[in-house]
C-alpha cells in the first residue's frame, strides 16, 4: 500500500487541469488515508508526512504555501496554508478549511479517518486548483490539531491577517452511511448554509443533491456541531459568517474500519462540484 501512495503522490505532481476531478480527489484521499501516512496522528511521523504531501500538492497547482507553527500540548502544530488572490480590486477573501490530523494509531491499530477527515482535505485541494482561476481571492487552510481542542483553527483565527468575507468548512464529507432520507443517499448537509439557501440549490441544479440545513433536525446537535466543535467556531466568535459541509457521523467515524473502501467517490464528486459551482458564483 505505500508503494501504491508513493506512486499516486508521484502522479499527483503530474497533473493538469484537465485531469478528472473525481480521480484527483480519489487519489488525494487514497493517498491521505494510507498507512504511510499513520492515521495522520497529531505531532507524530505520519502528521510530518502528510504536510510534506500538502505542500507539494499545493505547489502543484501553481500556489506557495506557507506554515503556521503553533504549539500544543503533545508537540508542535503545523497548519498550511495557500492564498490564491484573483481580484486585486477586492481585499476581501473566502476562507476554506479542512483539518487534516486524525487519530493516529491507539492500541497498536492505525486508525486511516478516510472519512474524518482525509474526505475534507481531498475536497479542498480539489477547490484550490479549480477556483484558483476564477477570479476570486480565496485562502484554503489545512489545518491541525483538531484533535487538540481545535487548537489549529483557533491560531489561524487569532492572528489571521485576511480580511475575511466568509469561512468554509470540510469536515466528514464522503460518505453515505448516514442518509438524513433512507431513499436518498446522495445528500450533503450544510450547517450554516440556511441564509443562502437560494445560492446553494442554484448551484445544485445540474447535480441534483438532497441538501439538508440542519443535523438531523436536531437543534442541540446542530448547535453543537457548528457553534462548537468544528473548526468553524473560532471565527464565529469573532463574528466571521461560515458554511461547515459534512456528511454526518456514521458507525465508521473514528474506527479503524473508516478506509478509502467506505468513500462513495461519485457521491463526494458531485458534493465537491456543488461546492465549486457555489463558491465560484459568489
């Protein structure tokens, strides 16, 4: 497996713009949620590999990204970081975030988080490279250390120098286990999203989506999920309008069984292209 990760990296650096989206997304995530990477534990060996393949991904496309050092309790956190600004008139840019560590390995088991969230990551790099065109200014984050109470967003959003018009956050965003609807499991939930309803059903007009506005129709664990523990949540407390994209808690989330094998890909491509078609709009 990480003979198949060392060339997927290798292709990766390889691409251009033409190449199928799904297939980079899939191979991000492939990549991302593979052995090499040691469940991309916080402050350990495989968090170190994981932001070397950032930083080449980013590269890539084209964007220099930058590290944002910050200290925590197991060691040093490393958020990175890529502005892409195509609107020298605006000062203003969208913020998109993903963390990227994961739970690593706990009791001699390496736990891949595919889902949660190596699924937001590979979206992200997805959206970097196709809106870094588009004429708008935009920061895309990979950030650290949810594990450490969010430690990741909160440094970026304490000494963050843009001036930001909105933050968007990728977190388990690629399965299917947990339909809010039984009979329609290519659904996306987006937390925050309500005020621009409209916007976003435009945007799925040609991907046809089931979108949902709240978790589960739970007040409490919407409350929860968006004002709380997400990575979203130290910007809006500093009064930073945000959407966070999610696909929901399922039996997979933080198991060793959460592979690659358990991504509906095409699903997450249409999740990822509505997100593009709604971004590049704004």
């Amino acid at each position: 497996m990480k003979r198949i990760c060392k060339i997927l990296i290798l292709a990766a650096v390889l691409l251009t713009s033409g190449f199928p989206a799904n297939a980079g997304i899939r191979d991000d995530l492939v990549c991302l949620a593979d052995s090499l990477m040691e469940g991309r534990g916080h402050a350990s060996r495989g968090a170190v590999e994981v932001q070397s393949y950032l930083l080449r991904r980013f590269r890539q496309m084209g964007l220099q990204p930058s590290l944002q050092t910050f200290g925590t309790d197991k060691g040093v956190g490393r958020n990175i970081i890529a502005v892409s600004r195509g609107d020298a008139r605006s000062s203003q840019y969208t913020l998109v975030i993903a963390h990227y560590d994961g739970l690593g390995w706990i009791g001699g088991r390496v736990y891949p988080g595919a889902d949660c969230n190596a699924s937001g990551v590979a979206v992200l790099l997805y959206l970097a490279e196709a809106l870094k065109d588009s004429g708008r200014n935009f920061v895309f984050a990979a950030l650290d250390a949810h594990s450490e109470g969010l430690a990741g967003a909160e440094t970026l959003a304490a000494a963050c120098p843009w001036k930001l018009s909105m933050v968007i956050n990728l977190d388990t965003i690629g399965s299917v286990l947990a339909p809010p609807n039984k009979y329609r499991p290519d659904f996306l939930i987006a937390l925050g999203g309500k005020s621009y309803e409209k916007a976003l059903e435009k945007a799925n007009e040609d991907i046809g989506l089931r979108l949902y506005y709240d978790y589960y129709k739970s007040k409490s664990f919407t409350d929860y999920f968006y004002n709380r523990i997400s990575e979203q949540a130290p910007f809006l407390r500093r009064n930073v309008p945000a959407v966070m994209f999610t696909s929901g808690i399922t039996m997979n989330t933080n198991k060793p069984t959460d592979d690659a094998e358990g991504i509906d890909f095409g699903i997450l491509g249409k999740r990822a292209e509505l997100i593009r078609n709604w971004l590049k709009a704004r």
